[in-house]
C-alpha cells in the first residue's frame, strides 16, 4: 500500500495525531467531529455482541445490540387454509387468466407477521472536562478498534472500543490526565438497573412478546410485553469498571470516576435465546448466572492482552485479502465519499469495510448478518430487522467466499438447516407438498410461512422461492471449499429437500410444460391486458430460473456422492419438460409468462437477471441470445430509474462485471456512493423523506466489486474480468476462486502483469487471459514455460503455487 505521509501531516495537522498512529491508517474510517446520529456512529462487532459508538466527548453513547434479542417466541404461523385456496388461484391463472382475482385471492393464504430484532440497550458516559480541540474519531478496519481522540485540559484523551470474540466481551479504555465521568445503561425496552459492589453495573430487561413490523400501520398495540417466562426473553447486560488511580464508586443507578489516569470497562450480555424451536423461558436468574460466568472468563484479563488477543483473531481473516487501487486520499472519510470519482482507493476502502462488516456480524455459532447487519436502535426497526430472503439476506454472503471469508457464511447454513424444520411443516399444512419452504420474512424463529394476516402484498408476502435460492449458496461453498463431507452430510440432504418442495409446487400448464403456481416476481407487479395491477401469474421467469438452478445442482451432487440416483432422474425429467425462458416484444428477457408492462418500469428488484448474476447459467459465450435479452431488460431498468437503492445499485454493479463492462460498472459503483452511502459508508436505502441504514448494499458492493476483478464459472477463471479505467494499476490478493484457489493478481496501465494462483487440492481449471491479453509464461517450481495463449487449460497439484505472466 503507498500512502503519502507528508500529506496526511499538513492536512491533518500534527495536534490530531498525537494520540494517533504515526503514519496513515489506510483502512481506516475517520471524521474530525461526532456522529451527528445513529447512522453516522462507527459499528463494533463479535458477531454476537455489537455497537454503535457514537464518539461524543462531553457525552458519548454506545448503543449496544444482542444478535439472539429477538421479540416473540416459536408459535405456528401456518395457515390450513392454504391448501384448500390453491386450486382456485391456480384455475384463476391457468385457465381464466385472470390474474388480479388470483392476486386477491391469495392474501387468504398468508399468516401472521414475523417477529423483530431488538435494542439490546446504551453504554452512557458522561465526561466533565474543559474546552476539546485537535478531534478525532475513527474505526481501524485492520485491528477492528473504533478510537476517540482529543485534547483537552492541556492534556491527551483517547478512547478505544473493540468487540472481543475471544473473549465475548465489549470493551472499552479511556485514558488521560485525572478522567471524571460517570458510567450508567439504559434500554428502550422494560429494564430496571442495579449495582454490585463499587464496580459493577447490571440492566435487567425484558423483550416483547409481540412487535408488529414498522410498515404495519394502524395497528391498537404493535409492541405487546408481558411478564411471563417465555412470552418474550428476558435479557441481561452486565458491566464491570477497572480503574488506575482516582476513586471508583457506585452511586444507585450508575458508577462515578473521578481522578483517573485510565478506566477499562468490560461489558457482557446473555439472553433467554436457547434455539429456534425452543421457548425462550430462561429466568431471570439463569440468565445472571450465565452473565456473570461471561464475565467471570474475562475479569482477570488485562487490556493489553485483551486487545492482542482480539486484534489476533480479526486480522487472521481480515489481512486474507488486499486491494491497492492507488495512492490513500488523508481526508475525512465523509469527504472522500463527495470526491468518490477522483479516488480510486475509496473503493478499496469499501471493498474491506464490507469483509469488516461481515466479520463483525457473522460468526460461527452465532446468528447470520441480518437486515442491518447486527446494529440496530430500534424497538420496531425497519422491515424487522430480519432475514428478508427474497434478496437481501442472500446478498449479504454474496462475498463470504471470493472474499475469503468462507467460515462467515456457516451462520446462513445453520439459519437454513433451521428453515427446513420449520418449513417442512409449512410445505404440507400449507400447500401438502414434500421438503421444506420458506418465503419472504424470517426471523430467529426460522418463520418459513407468509405473512401478511390477509392484507399483504403478495409481491412480497407470498413468493416462495426462497430455498431454492438459499440452497444455492450451499452449493457455492462446496464449489469454493471442495468439501466432500459437507456436501454429503449437510448441504445435499437440504437441497434435495428445497427440490422435492419444488418438484411439488410445479404444475402442468396444459401446453406439456411444467410451471410454478401461483408465481411472483419478488415485490414487483405487472399490468395485465385489461389494465388491471396483479402480481400473480405463473412460472415467472425467476422461478424457473431458481428451480433449473438448484435442479441441475442436486443432480451434479447426487452424481458426485454416487447417491439418489432414481430422485436425480426425476429432476431431469422435470428440466426437459420446465416452461422456456421467453425474450419480449423489446428484445428484454420477460420478467414473468406473459409479455406484461411492468407497473414500476425502474423497480429496484432486478429477479428475472438472477441467471446471470448471482447464477451462471446464462453467459454470453454460452447462451448469447438469452445474455443480449438480459442485457436489454437491465438497460430498460436503468433507463426508468432503476437502482435507486443501495442493494439494488449493488446488483446492477454486479451484474455489469458478470457482462465484462468495466466502466460501467464503476459508474455504477460511484452512483451507489453518491446516492446511497453515508458519511460512515452505511448503506442507505430510501423511506419516505430520509434514508435508513441496510447492511445488505455493503455486501453486495463488495462483491461486485470482487467480481470485477477475478470471476471464475463453469470451470474457468478469469482474471481482471471488469477492469475500470479509473483502477489503470492495482494489485490484489486473496481472492478465492471456485475449485480450490486463491489468486492475486498485479496489473499496470490497465493491463496484467502477474497472476499468482494456490491450489487447494488437485485440479484443473481453465484460464482466461483479460480481454486483449494472452498468458505468456507459466512458472511453477522455479520452471518458466512459454505459452501464448488467451484461454489456457492447466492442471494443479494440491498446495501448488502457480505463477502467470501476461502480455
């Protein structure tokens, strides 16, 4: 990495780093005033624990968050009557063609709204201290330490916050001259505060039994508490203080520090949350005792060790990956974002910001990154907080494995093994089909029915499509991993049982094809020909696409594991009888059966592309005909406004590298700045007047933006597929490409010079020079052989490093 030293010097000024490293952080976030508000605040992050630190310096708020504090309980969300409304929504569309009565007549298969993510509380402290200058906060996306730092008193102040995994802990250190604060916690939710002794405070709340989601309006009582065990979890935060020096003392409901030279403070939590299909009924006692055996394990700790031992275990996976895209721009990270276009390494910035997030939020054993990741204030947070899987949720791993943060994505598998328990059941009460199903909403019940109680939209309420395509990210890590054993003992057992549902749900058409119905195409409508908005129809074309997907992946498997060989015919059977992809009257891919208008021409979902990206199956080399007509419906997308949100904007990026149009796709990168990044590289999706805080446009950012520079399907890798002008020179490394292998490329003036390729085990791949390219030189074991070719089969000895050079 270069960065210019001497610049960052004057610009910055030598007081704001006195407290600071002693020369450019180039992965870090930083800002020279607090955050304004909650989406301005940096995120700290172990997965299970989170926060938001607002960085104030006469007052500063940490806004904390328990990945498994959820509202509710497991109950049944199925609806009997399902099963006895399907024939007539699927007569009203096959044979009457009567879409908009089928669309009504489908809320009356929908159920009660899933459940929400909840505030876990706030970490306050209150300073008393002179004048401030010389400002600075920041979060180090290398060692995952968020720090404040100022003068004051003619004296340094630092302050430095990290979420441990080791040791499941927040922490936070304050240092300077004779501190005097008081420390207290609060909860927007039913808590009662008490103190242990001269160091310890401890929040006891209690979560809802009941939370409505935040678009249901006019509703009597959309948050519902009881005091009973298990209606709600109840939940605990516990803190202990350490100080050098001053006096340290308890005063009811907060801690007073006066004349300290530094203050630790160790904080845990510990909540009802026992599994999915349990009851969270833990009392408030069992809850403290596993609290304080938390902070048992960490009590005797120093910060020093602390610290090491977390900054350890982050940089072992944040430092898998590099990206130099050019010289480190010193300013505020709020203004680099207005000057996006003329800083290329603001993309790399975002580029491991999103693996930070990721790492933060998705741990094993724990809970999947959910809406906003794991940080949310909110007692009725947007859209729940939940797992929204007819996008967002799968976005949100887009990157798990190219980024090479394979182990990130086990939180997601575990959410979908969950699924196919709750979702079998909604399979055969619902709709009396085979495997398991799941639709839009989940929560961490792992609710696999619609909601909607009747009046939902069932552009979003009832498309059922969500376990085909979560399968698919089963399938992508055993592309990545070539994991033999988790392909057979728990990634084929779930996909086979997402393919019986959909072998199930397929219907004949009365034209000898096979066809989804009722079918959606998630949360956009359509205008049939009399004029009318519906949004059921049948075998929309990202049904088909998701279902020949998973279809053709659990035959491959079931071939691989020499297992299921009459079920793998079955599907085959189906394939060759699934209704056709179909190009319109403009020469777009349709989005459903009929030719239809859409109701929103620029609709931020993107569905019917899915094929080309996050799929494979339609690429320009092998189905040109069909890649064009995507081409086209993207360029009509664009055209009426589409990508007007921060995840849709990251899909369309992604979609132009999987096309190879690398200016493009930067452009879109730079619109997704512009219109849909915060001063703290959050991504914004708009409601109403103001903009909210969704996880799902980080992650997906950085996919593409992996995608742009290494793609590798169908058994061939390319490199610097989607290259930008703006990233004329670079280097890379880290990246994992399917079939075992992790890549680095160096590229100058737009062009590559070196390749370096590690095989995980043996194989062989094909690789494809960049466009105008050739591979010149293969070096493997100090040997250099001469080639010139621009696609070159090669094989790999496990562990074998390869070098290519390019001209």
């Amino acid at each position: 990495m270069r960065t210019s030293r001497r610049t960052f010097l004057s610009t910055i000024g030598a007081g704001a780093l006195t407290w600071a490293a002693s020369d450019a952080k180039p992965w870090a976030l930083w800002f020279n005033k607090p955050a304004d508000q909650w989406t301005d605040a940096l995120p700290v992050g172990n997965g299970n624990l989170g926060a938001m630190i607002f960085g104030g310096f006469d007052a500063e708020r940490l806004q904390l968050n328990d990945s498994s504090l959820w509202s509710g309980s497991p109950k049944d969300w199925n609806n009997p009557e399902a099963k006895r409304h399907l024939p007539e929504v699927r007569r009203l569309v096959l044979q009457d063609k009567n879409y908009a009565a089928a669309t009504e007549l489908t809320k009356k298969m929908q159920g009660p709204y899933n459940q929400s993510y909840q505030p876990l509380g706030n970490l306050l402290l209150k300073f008393t201290q002179s004048a401030v200058k010389e400002y600075r906060r920041e979060l180090d996306l290398d060692t995952a330490v968020a720090a404040v730092g100022y003068e004051s008193g003619g004296s340094t102040h630092r302050r430095e916050v990290f979420a441990s995994a080791p040791h499941q802990c927040l922490v936070v250190r304050l240092s300077g001259e004779k501190l005097r604060l008081t420390v207290s916690l609060d909860c927007p939710l039913p808590f009662q505060v008490t103190t242990e002794g001269s160091n310890t405070l401890v929040l006891r709340g209690k979560a809802p039994k009941h939370v409505d989601p935040n678009y249901v309006r006019n509703t009597k009582e959309p948050v519902i508490h009881s005091q009973i065990d298990g209606e709600g979890m109840r939940f605990e935060i516990r803190l202990s203080a350490i100080t050098e020096s001053g006096t340290l003392r308890a005063n009811g409901t907060h801690l007073t520090i006066e004349g300290a030279k530094a203050v630790t403070l160790l904080l845990v939590s510990a909540t009802g949350f026992r599994d999915f299909d349990k009851s969270p009924d833990l009392s408030a006692d069992k809850i403290t005792i596993i609290a304080k055996r938390k902070m048992a394990s960490v009590a005797g700790r120093n910060y020093a060790d602390l610290r090491r031992e977390h900054i350890a275990d982050h940089q072992h996976f944040f430092r898998r990956v590099t990206l130099d895209l050019g010289l480190l721009d010193p300013a505020p990270t709020n203004e680099r974002i207005k000057n996006a276009k003329a800083d290329p390494q603001l993309a790399a910035l975002y580029f491991q910001y999103g693996r930070y997030l990721l790492i933060a939020s998705s741990r094993p054993g724990g809970q999947p990154a959910n809406l906003q990741g794991m940080w949310s204030d909110l007692v009725r947070p947007p859209w729940s907080s939940n797992w929204t899987v007819n996008i967002n949720a799968e976005m949100n791993y887009w990157h798990a494995e190219t980024t090479n943060l394979t182990e990130m994505h086990q939180p997601l598998f575990h959410l979908i093994e969950g699924l196919s328990v709750t979702g079998a059941k909604t399979a055969d009460v619902n709709y009396g089909a085979r495997g398991w199903v799941t639709h839009h909403n989940v929560d961490i019940w792992r609710h696999s029915a619609p909601v909607g109680m009747g009046t939902g939209d069932p552009t979003w309420a009832n498309w059922p499509m969500a376990g085909p395509w979560l399968c698919q990210h089963l399938w992508e890590h055993y592309l990545f991993s070539g994991d033999v054993e988790f392909l057979k003992k728990q990634a084929y057992p779930l996909m086979k049982g997402a393919a019986e549902f959909c072998l199930d749900w397929l219907v004949e058409d009365g034209q000898e094809h096979l066809v989804t119905c009722p079918s959606i195409s998630p949360e956009n409508p359509f205008v049939t020909a009399k004029g009318e908005r519906a949004a059921v129809s049948a075998a929309s074309t990202m049904d088909l696409q998701l279902i020949r997907n998973l279809f053709l992946h659990v035959i491959t498997a079931a071939d691989k594991l020499n297992h299921d060989e009459e079920f793998s015919e079955s599907l085959q059977t189906a394939l060759v009888k699934l209704f056709p992809l179909k190009i319109g009257k403009r020469g777009q891919l349709q989005e459903w059966w009929e030719d239809f208008d859409e109701k929103e021409p620029g609709h931020r979902h993107v569905s019917h592309m899915f094929a080309v990206y996050p799929g494979e199956e339609i690429t320009m080399s092998r189905t040109p005909e069909l890649a064009k007509a995507v081409r086209k419906s993207l360029e009509l997308r664009l055209s009426a406004g589409g990508g007007y949100t921060g995840w849709s904007r990251a899909w369309i990026t992604g979609l132009l590298a999987r096309f190879g149009e690398g200016a493009k796709a930067h452009e879109s990168l730079l619109a997704l700045f512009k219109d849909s990044t915060g001063p703290n590289l959050f991504d914004t999706h708009p409601s109403g007047q103001s903009s909210i805080f969704q996880i799902d446009g980080n992650f997906g950012g950085t996919a593409a933006i992996a995608e742009m520079l290494l793609q590798s399907h169908n058994e061939e890798i390319e490199f610097l597929p989607a290259l930008p002008p703006a990233w004329s020179t670079g280097k890379v490394t880290g990246l994992r490409a399917r079939g075992g292998f992790q890549i680095g490329i160096i590229w100058k003036d737009g062009k590559a010079t070196t390749a370096t390729l590690k095989a995980r085990a043996a194989a062989e791949s094909q690789l494809r020079a960049p466009a105008g390219q050739k591979i010149s030189e293969v070096v493997r074991g100090g040997v250099v052989q001469r080639v010139n070719a621009a696609v070159l089969p090669l094989m790999f000895r496990a562990g074998e490093i390869v070098e290519l050079r390019f001209v």
